[in-house]
C-alpha cells in the first residue's frame, strides 16, 4: 500500500497516519504555528474513504460559504441519500434541481456520476499516482478545477502536502497571522509554505481553523 494511504480509521472516517509527526515538526519550525497548532488540542483533520462523495461535496461547495455548502449537502441528500453515481443518474436532473442545486452543478454533478458509472476514471489507481497526475485527470471532468482536485487530495487521499493557493481559506489564514491583515500575493503564500514543506496540508489546515469564530 502506498505510504499515502495509510490512515487509522475512525468508522467512516480516518485519521492521516502522518498527523502528529508533522504537528511537532512545525511547531518547531514555524514561531506562528508554534502558538496556532496547541489551540486546536487533539483535533485533526477527518478524510472520508468514498471518492465519488468527496467530489460531489466539493463541487457542491464551490464558490459559497461553509454554511450554505452544509445546507446544500443536506439538501442534496435528500435526494440522493447513498450519494452514489447510480443513485444521481436515477435521480435526473430535475430532482437535482429541485434540491437546490444551481444548473450547472447539477450537470456537474451529472456528468462525474457518468464518469464514474462508465469507468472513465481510474479511481482504483489514485492511491499509487502522484499529486500531480491525480489532479491531470480529474480536470478533465467537467466542473473539476484544479481546487477541487486538491481538496480531493487533502480529504480524501490525505495527501500531506498540497498547498491550495486558490483556496479563500488558506489566503485569508496566511494574511490573518503571518500579514497583520493586510492582502498578500501568491509569491507570498509560497514564500511563507516553503517552510511548511513537507506537512503543508497540515499546516493548510490549521490556517483554515485560525478563522473558526472562538479564536477570531
């Protein structure tokens, strides 16, 4: 098994094996994760072991807050409880619609279930491909930006070192503790990941959580 992939399981969910030795590398390495990363206790971050799932959440998720994505969701499960590519296509695009689904995430979300219901995509291989070849084929699936490969790859492969720089998320964490607030460049966000190397979706991680409301 690809070292990647080994996680310890928590029913449903799973825990990345890596976790607690990139906790201790960068707090020794970086002064704010230093402060940032005991805040959080034995929190971490949760991957989900169902491919098609994770992707038809992050599509769902795209360009709306955490909150909205979350009723989305449970919109979208009424619909299609089990959430798999067969349940969606049986569904059609009218229930979909009719969950609250804008149009064009419903096609997306269509024509993932398509791709994973004719094998178009080598879900089974995943595990072994580089960050880099896992995010080639995703993008060519409508609806897939190269964002939502990469949060597939943090929550669902529990890669440990994706660095999404198109993630709100992580830009407005960076400048929250590293920039005082004020806005930042890319060249910023990789000037202060290359010190994150080779835990940077760990450290990804604990900037999403800077913004959580109880340590604003």
């Amino acid at each position: 098994m690809n070292k990647n992939s080994r996680v310890r399981s928590n029913g449903d969910l799973h825990v990345p094996h890596y976790w607690e030795e990139a906790k201790n590398e960068l707090m020794k390495r970086d002064r704010i994760l230093r402060k940032l990363i005991p805040q959080f206790g034995d929190l971490y971050l949760l991957g989900r072991d169902d491919p098609f799932t994770t992707l038809t959440r992050s599509i769902i998720a795209q360009q709306i807050s955490g909150v909205s994505a979350n009723l989305l969701w449970e919109k979208y499960l009424t619909v299609c409880p089990k959430s798999t590519p067969v349940e969606v296509l049986a569904a059609g695009k009218e229930k979909l619609l009719a969950s609250g689904l804008s149009k064009r995430k419903t096609d997306y979300i269509l024509d993932l279930a398509g791709h994973f219901k004719d094998g178009k995509v080598h879900v089974d291989n995943w595990v072994d491909m580089t960050d880099e070849a896992v995010i080639a084929e995703l993008v060519q699936i409508r609806g897939i930006s190269r964002w939502t490969a990469e949060m597939f790859l943090i929550f669902n492969l529990l890669r440990p070192n994706i660095l999404p720089l198109d993630d709100a998320g992580l830009i407005n964490g960076i400048s929250k503790n590293y920039f005082s607030g004020e806005p930042v460049s890319r060249i910023d966000l990789r000037e202060v990941a290359a010190n994150w190397e080779p835990w940077r979706t760990v450290a990804t991680w604990y900037m999403w959580r800077s913004l959580d409301e109880k340590i604003a």
